[in-house]
C-alpha cells in the first residue's frame, strides 16, 4: 500500500538551473555547437546530449530536447557522500567533466580516446627528441608506450575512484522522487545559506545525509518496493523543512538573526505544539496498579496555554506482561494517538495506523487495537495498513525509554480478554470446581473501558498524555 503525500512543490530544481535563467539557454546553443540534440529521428543507440548542473550536495544531468523545450525530470541525479572531504568533492567534478571524445578504429573494430591518441603523437614526437639528444632508447621508449597507455587507462581508473563518493541514480521513477526530495533540500540549504545559526546548517546537513541514504537505496531497489522507506524519507524531510520554518519564524520575531549557536544547539520544534510538554513537566508515568491504576501525581505546573488542538483520541493495546521495579505486572497500555507518529515507531505503518484510528471517533474515544482489526474485516485488512505487531512493540519500547506517556495497566484476565476481543464478541469462563460456564459480551467489554476512562482522566488531570517530540506528520 502506497500513500499520497500531500508536499509542497520544489522551490527550486522545478526546471534546469531555476536560479539562474539565462544559463540553460546557453548549455543549449553550446550543444546545438558541439554535438548531435537527439530528436524523433534518433536511434536507440544514439547518446542524448547531457547538461551537468552541479549543486553544493550533488549534480543534476540533464538532456537536451530537440524541440527546444525544457525537461521536467532530470536523466541522471548524483550524490555526494556528506561531510565530503576536499579530496573527495574532486569525485564530483570529475563525474560531471564532460565525456571524453572518442576516434573510432575500424579495423579493431573500437575507439581510442582522441587524448591517448594525441598523447601517442606528442610522446612519440618527445621520444624521438629525446633519443637525438642521446637518452638511452631503453628509457625512451617504455615512455613512448606508456604515456598513451596511460592517458587511455587513468581516466577510468579515476572514474572508479570518484563513484566511490558519489550514489547516482537513472529512469524516470527513481529520478522523479529524487528530484522532488532534492527540491525539498534545497529550502533546508538557502536557509542555512543565510544565517550562521548552528541548527540550520544542521537540517541542511541531515537533509544531504537523507538525499545520500534514498539514493543509495534506488539503486538497488524500484520506488515501488521501496515505496515504505520513500514515504518514510520523504516525511523527515518535511519535518526538517517544518522545524528550519518555526526557527526562521521565531528568529524573525525575537530579532536574533545572525547569532552565533555553534555552542548551544536549540532543541528543535515540534509540529504539534498542543503536544509538547512545558519545562516544569514532570517524566512520564508509568507506574501500575492492579485494575488501572493512577500513576505518579504530577508535580506543580504553571497553568497550560490556551491552544487548539486536534481531537483526542487514545489506543489501548496489550503486550506481554512485564514488572517495573517495585510495580505490579504491566499487561495492557494506553497512549495518545499522536504517538503512533513518533519517529521511534515504524514507518509509515505507524503513521497509516493513526489515520484508521482518528477516523471518525468521538473525542476522548478509547479505541482497543482489537477494535481497528475488527474494521479491517477481521484482520484480514491489516497488511493493507501496517504491521501493527512492529508497532505496538516500538510504542511499548517508547513508553519504557520514558520517551512518551502512557496509562500503565494491571488489567484482570478477563478484562485484558475482553478488549482483545473484537466489539461483538463474546468471552467465556469455566469455573473448574462447580463446572458452572459465564460468558461476557459487548456490555461487559464497555465497562471496562468506561473504567479504564475514568482512571485515564484522573491520570491526566487536565494535562493530555504526552504523545513524544518529533512527531512525523499525519497523513492527509
């Protein structure tokens, strides 16, 4: 399953060399000048013309179209590794010089690099000055040979060398993606372009090293099997662009453009501000007691901002039982949402599965997982949405790190029973001494949840669970 991701366009790269207009229309006419535009008239053998447009992260190689237009997707994208040393940014300009001119031999059927073949004549012309001169023709002659050798050879040595620090990718799906991911940097790197602050020039180091890792991954791998990870890539990036807009935004109001931060990196924003926590709040609670039990009070707070928040809604799964120190057993949790979007859980699994669980609920609507399996026909539906096993461990993994909050329960057996069973199933005991059988349906599964709200909004006390930092965006 593939999701739509609702991102702005490109603000830049949406056309070849978008900062600077006049520099397409020249590579043109230099190629109109020196070499053949492939047009309707071509053979698949015939090799497009191919413009370099190099950028601080990478290049983009673009062809030349025989009607003159501009092309909307680039033939090649090229990555360099980040924190390139300057030894290894030479990989780029290698890369991206132009092809070398090549003589055909015909009775080799082959070519021969017009540089080795100007080289064998220069050296050879050398050689013979050398040898008039009285240098040895034992000396003079391994140079004549050796010398084209090696302008025929070197450079594909070099190019060998060079491709170690760069990841290119080719065909019109995988440079598609990359091309967009690629506009989507490039916000990150014009604002780190014009401030010095430390957290800004970080986004744009992050963004080359997410550029760099999809490479890599679309060239071993088409968009389609890849899809999960792209999506997941594409969403950081979003975020990054997000959190580089809201410092942009506060250092606009608060007057500090052009500070220094190199020592003190700022914590960065969150998308969700209803969801972050104040500086005086306390850790997450995580201690149990038997049938939900209230965790740790909270301590004094200042009183919370007033601001709009999106409809609270709440996932309560069971998970193999464990015992914190000093704690009765944990069997059964709750969380916000929201914390289905923490990037410490799957994705975008994680992500799809939120979107199933706010659809249509009430506010402050507890929704057991069992419950979204019984809407997905049964659970047939699930590979469709995400692997929610994975998901619910990493949110279990959350809740243990103290990296979100959570309602810890204890839950009886038939409880934890009936809310993993579906809203219309039904739950039956044996007592093994008298024989006597007791079934527990639908009312009695309500009632639990009615309980496990109650103790859910004696636990909040007015402060909503702390879904985690970070958050990814929701789908739209």
């Amino acid at each position: 399953m593939t999701d739509t991701l609702h991102t702005p366009p490109p603000t830049d790269h949406g056309r070849p060399f978008a900062r600077d207009s006049g520099r397409w229309e020249k590579e043109c006419s230099r190629a109109l000048r020196t070499g053949h535009i492939r047009d309707h008239t071509c053979s698949a053998a015939c090799e497009p013309v191919i413009v370099f447009e190099r950028t601080g992260w990478g290049w983009f190689a673009w062809t030349v179209p025989g009607d003159g237009s501009s092309p909307a997707i680039p033939h090649q994208i090229g990555v360099l590794t980040p924190a390139a040393t300057s030894t290894q940014r030479l990989a780029l300009r290698w890369v991206t010089r132009r092809p070398a001119r090549r003589m055909a031999v015909g009775a080799l059927h082959g070519s021969l690099r017009l540089s080795s073949a100007s080289m064998a004549f220069i050296s050879l012309l050398i050689g013979l000055m050398a040898i008039d001169r009285g240098i040895p023709v034992t000396v003079a002659l391994p140079a004549m040979l050796l010398a084209p050798l090696v302008a025929e050879y070197l450079p594909d040595w070099l190019d060998a060398w060079a491709r170690e620090y760069v990841r290119t990718v080719e065909g019109d799906g995988a440079c598609r993606y990359l091309h967009r991911l690629a506009g989507l940097h490039t916000v990150l790197v014009l604002a780190a372009a014009d401030s010095d602050r430390y957290e800004l020039r970080r986004s744009a180091e992050i963004g080359h090293t997410l550029l760099w890792d999809t490479a890599d991954l679309l060239q071993t791998r088409d968009t389609r099997s890849a899809s999960a990870c792209l999506i997941t890539r594409e969403r950081l990036m979003l975020q990054l662009i997000h959190q580089v807009t809201q410092i942009l935004k506060h250092t606009t109001q608060d007057g500090t453009d052009g500070t220094n931060q190199d020592s003190a990196p700022a914590q960065p924003a969150d998308p969700h501000p209803w969801a972050t926590r104040s500086a005086t709040e306390p850790a997450p609670r995580h201690v149990p007691s038997p049938l939900p039990q209230k965790g740790t009070p909270r301590m004094s707070q200042p009183e919370p901002v007033q601001v709009i928040r999106p409809l609270n809604v709440y996932l309560l799964f069971a998970h193999e039982p464990y015992h914190p120190a000093g704690a009765q057993e944990i069997n059964t949790s709750v969380v916000a949402a929201a914390s289905l979007l923490h990037p410490g859980v799957r994705q975008p699994d994680g992500a799809r599965i939120h979107q199933l669980l706010v659809r249509g609920r009430r506010p402050g609507e507890i929704v057991p997982l069992s419950t979204l399996t019984h809407e997905l026909d049964g659970g047939t539906r699930w590979p469709e949405v995400g692997d929610w096993e994975a998901v619910t461990r990493d949110l279990l993994q959350l809740i243990r790190d103290n990296d979100c909050d959570a309602l810890s329960l204890g839950l009886p057996d038939i409880a934890r029973a009936l809310v993993c069973a579906g809203p219309h199933s039904e739950v039956r005991t044996v007592d093994p001494t008298s024989g006597h059988q007791r079934a527990y349906g639908p009312a009695d599964r309500i009632e639990v949840l009615v309980e496990v709200g109650k103790h859910l909004a004696r636990e909040e006390a007015g402060f909503p669970l702390w879904p985690g930092n970070g958050l990814l965006a929701p789908l739209a």
